[in-house]
C-alpha cells in the first residue's frame, strides 16, 4: 500500500481521475501520468514569458514565481514517488 498524500498531491490526482482515470482507482500509471502532466505546466509556466512589455519587475514577483513552480514540481515528485 502506498502511502498517504498531501492535500495538495491529492487534490491533483483526484483531478486527473474524475476527469481521465479508471473507475476502480488510481493506478501506477495514473500517478505517473498525473506528475507528467505537472511538470509540463510547470515547463510551460515561465514566469518571463508574462513581463516582457515590463520595464521593471520587482524581485518578489519572480521569486513568488519560482515558488509557485517548486511546489508543482515537489507535487509532481511525491506522485512520481508511488
């Protein structure tokens, strides 16, 4: 038996199955998939991309930023880790 998962982990997985997982629960391959998923929004997720017409961007936005992106990819990885 897998271990429990955070809010957060649970929160996606529960996604991915009411909207493309088996009726019987999550598989292997659904935590998988449910991480892949993640780490594409996170790669598609850049931060610079939204402040280019910007002439100043203060610090903490692209640190809020690269918060927000770790905690998508530590979900991604506890998934990954079932």
């Amino acid at each position: 038996m897998t271990k429990q998962l955070s809010s957060a982990a649970d929160a996606v997985l529960d996604a991915y199955m009411n909207n493309c997982g088996w009726l019987d629960g999550p598989l292997e391959k659904d935590y998988r998939c449910a991480a892949a998923v993640l780490r594409a929004a996170a790669d598609q997720a850049n931060p610079k991309a939204h402040i280019e017409d910007i002439d100043y961007v203060h610090q903490s936005y692209v640190d809020g930023w690269k918060d927000a992106l770790d905690l998508i990819l530590a979900i991604a990885d506890e998934l990954e880790a079932q």
